[in-house]
C-alpha cells in the first residue's frame, strides 16, 4: 500500500474542510420551492452549440438548448452512479491508513449520491414543463457495470475528465450567461463547488493508482481509457438521435429530411464537445495525464480521439 504523505494528508484535510463549510441541501439551498422558466435557455449556446443551426427559429433554439439541459442533468446522474461507487471502493485502501483521506473520498461519495437525487428532481422538473415522450437512452446501472469493469486507472482517469470539465463549463459558459433560468444556474452554481474538491480528489487517487501499477498494467489500462471514452461516444450518438426524435415530434412544424440531419450532426458534435473534447482540451487534465503516460501512448490516445474531434 503507498502511503500517504504529509503534504497529500494536507490536501485531503483542505478538501474536507471545504467540503464541511460549502455543503448544501437540494431544497434548502438549491431549489427552495422554485420551478424552472421556459421562457429561458438551460444551456449556454457555448455548450449546446444551438446557434449554429441557423434553421431553428430563437423559440426553437430555446427548446432545444432545453432539451439538451434536461439530458446535461441525466448524463451527470449517470456518471455519478460509477463515480460513487469507485470513490467508495478506492476509500477502502485508506480505511485504516490517513483519516483524512478517508473522511474526504466518504464525504465525495456521499456528495455524488446526493447529487444523483438533484439531477433525478431536475429530470422530473423537467417533465413538468415539457411535453411527453422524452426518453434518457443509457441505464445508470448498465452503464456503470460495464465501466466498473475496468481498471481503476481507467475509471479515475475517465473521472477525473468529467469533474475537470464540469468545472470548465461552469466557470467558461454557465456562470458568464446573463439569460439562463436562474434555478438552473443555481444547480450548477451549487455542482461545481463541490466538485472542485472532487477534482483534487480524483488527481490525488488516480496519481495513487498510476503509482502501484508496472508498465505493462498501465499499457492496458490505457486501452481501457481508449474503450471507455468510444463507450461514452456510443452513448452520446444514441442520446443525440434520441433527443433530435423528440425535438422533431414536440417542435410544432415539418422539418425537412435534411434539416433533420443537420440536427442530429449538430447535438451529436454539441454532446461531444460537451462530455469529451471540452475535458480532453482542459489544460489541467492534459498536464496530469501527460504526466502518467509515454508519449507513444499518448498518440494512441490522440488517434482514437480523432474521429472524435474532427
Ligand atoms: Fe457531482
Ligand atoms: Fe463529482
């Protein structure tokens, strides 16, 4: 077992300390008795790229980036169910080691399951105010099945992507946007502060892991970030088809087949910006991931990403 140094039990004590004195109640502080307002965006165009479907009308764009809110909602309570259940299992390397570190990845577990209840409310919120026959593709449990099954590298590399760039969108498109629903800023507001402890964590854990595992175990643990990243992608074309069926049935007038096209292209590259490219492209995840890999299995990377990116 590597054990914990003086400087990192600092850093998980700080975490725990944030966390104490930053945590919310879903009702208390986040909703407190409010409903959404669907006269406004939920998404910044910066994420939901909806400005660039010229053929939508300002009305149609507004459903649309509302659409892609409520699927925003539903994809972070599904990440968060394998998050939970990994920052749980690497908690128990330190169950008898650095109590710090402990009480930090418990409160982070706990943190992700009360946010798993958040997004679940802001689903049905959601459904309040819009019309039927929305469907969220992925199953959570599914889902974090098939990750679980993975390295653990892998799993807090793919982690530590998702919690850098829920920071980036927050502070980069989310907070900068005068026009969103208030309540909907205000979730993710309370998200991202306690997520930044969240980030550190991962860093912290992922570092641990890299540093107990030979080259030919991380060689494949890289495979297994490659495979979990085209697994993400495989969710977001599905997602993508799904919510562009549900904004043809709902949106009141004919598209044209080709428009209808162009849709489906436009979420998709907006998902893949939102859960994959805008988190590779984080400075911060860039640097601990070069840190960890050889430059030729970096290009590994790079070249599954490809496809992605282009
Ligand atoms: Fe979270
Ligand atoms: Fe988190």
């Amino acid at each position: 077992m590597q054990t914990v140094t003086t400087a990192e039990s600092a850093r998980y004590a700080k975490c725990v300390e944030v966390s104490k004195r930053i945590r919310w109640d879903i009702d208390r502080d986040v909703i407190r008795g409010r409903t959404f307002d669907f006269t406004k965006k939920f998404l910044p165009d910066g994420l939901s790229k909806v400005d660039r479907l010229d053929f939508l009308t300002a009305a149609e764009q507004r459903l649309l980036s509302q659409i892609q809110g409520r699927t925003y909602a539903n994809i972070f309570g599904l990440v968060e169910r394998f998050i939970a259940a990994k920052v749980l299992e690497v908690s128990h390397e330190h169950r008898l080691g650095d109590q710090n570190a402990l009480e930090a990845l418990v409160r982070f577990g706990d943190e992700e399951i009360k946010h798993q209840e958040l997004f679940r409310r802001i689903d049905r919120m959601c459904a309040e105010g819009m019309p039927a026959g929305y469907t969220f593709v992925p199953e959570p449990n599914a889902v974090a099945t098939a990750v679980l099954a993975k390295s653990t590298w892998a799993v807090l590399a793919l982690t530590c992507h998702i919690e850098l760039f829920v920071l980036a969108h927050y502070r980069e498109s989310i907070d900068p946007d005068p026009d969103l629903s208030p309540l909907w800023k205000d979730v993710f507001l309370y998200h991202w502060r306690e997520e930044s402890q969240h980030a550190i964590l991962d860093e912290l854990e992922w570092k641990r892991e890299d540093a107990r595992l030979a080259p030919e175990a991380r060689d494949a643990a890289v495979d297994d970030l490659i495979a979990l990243v085209g697994a993400v992608d495989g969710i977001l074309q599905a997602q993508a088809a799904a919510d562009t069926h549900y904004f043809v049935e709902v949106c009141g007038r004919p598209l044209s087949a080709s428009d209808v096209e162009k849709l489906r292209a436009g979420v998709l590259a907006a998902y893949r910006w939102q859960y994959i490219v805008s988190g590779v492209q984080e400075p911060r995840f860039a640097e601990a991931l070069n840190g960890l890999i050889t430059a030729r299995q970096g290009a590994r990377i790079g070249a599954a990403l490809g496809p992605i990116l282009a």
